[in-house]
C-alpha cells in the first residue's frame, strides 16, 4: 500500500506542470499582430507622453507585443482596477524597455530599467519583472530602455494622469 508522502508527490508535480502551462497561453484574441488600443495623455514629472491602455486581461497580456519601435513620447500604460502586486513579462517582445510601477497616489513603487525581451516561451518565467518587496502598484508604464535615464526618472517621480 502506499504511502500518504508517495500519493501527493505525483499530485504536486501534475499541478505544477499545470500551472506552467497555463502561465505560457496567451488567450487568442490578444495574438493579433495588431490592437487598437484606447488612447490617453499621462506625464511623468515634467514628460508628457501619450500613451495606449491596457485596462482589460486581454489587453494588459497583449501589451506592446510585436511592436518594433516606440518613440521616447509614447508609451503604455497597464491599468488595474485596485493596487496589487503586479508582474510583467516580455514574451514577444521586439525591443527593451523601461517599467515603472505607480500606487494609486502616482507614486513610483519599482522602477526596472533595460528590461529585455524574452527569446522564447520558456523563459518567460525568467524574463518577468514584479515590483520589488511586493509593492502594490495600481499603474505599470513601459517606455522605451533609457527613458528612465534621458528624463531623470526617481522613486521621488510622480505620475499624472491627463487623460486615459
């Protein structure tokens, strides 16, 4: 007969695998190569930046997915209805970027500068970035890599919405 220990081992590991894999599918409708996002005005201290919103699931795991570029006046802008602990990742990704997390108040929370992409599914679990020491955010703002340092982006920044 075996043992309790030998029948929850198989159980832990299938759930494991389980919750790997539901981490890789990305919902279909945010694999479209292109998105209208809704369009708003934030600014960053002094920067005025117009930005896309990513306010619902499908649109915050899409992201900027497949862009190519994104000038240093534009950015996106990730919304959540309450502050939360909030990982980002960058599968299909096609350039680094800066990630900013903001409280409720504009307050910035995390700052990761140079993010890279991740080259592939599998290491989508090696290329997310949460706020550090669990900080809740209620805004996440991804600009180009080097923002952050071109316009002196601190802790001490604060966020202003114009209009999203």
């Amino acid at each position: 007969m075996a043992s309790r220990n030998q029948v929850l081992i198989p159980f832990v590991i299938a759930a494991v695998i389980i919750g790997i894999v539901g981490i890789l599918t990305i919902p279909s409708d945010t694999k479209l190569e292109t998105v209208n996002f809704p369009k708003g005005t934030i600014k960053v201290d002094d920067v005025v930046l117009q930005v896309e919103i990513a306010n619902t699931d499908a649109a915050r795991t899409r992201g900027l997915m497949f862009q190519k570029e994104l000038p240093f006046d534009k950015g996106m802008i990730f919304v959540f209805d309450n502050e939360e602990v909030v990982p980002m990742w960058m599968l299909n990704m096609q350039f680094p970027l800066d990630l900013i997390w903001f409280d409720s108040n504009g307050d910035v929370v995390h700052i990761v500068k140079n993010a890279e992409p991740c080259k592939s599914a599998l290491e989508t679990a090696s290329c997310t970035f949460q706020n550090a020491g669990n900080k809740q955010a209620r805004y996440v703002l991804e600009v180009t890599a080097g923002f952050v340092d071109k316009f002196n982006i601190t802790e001490k920044s604060r966020l202003q919405i114009i209009s999203i």
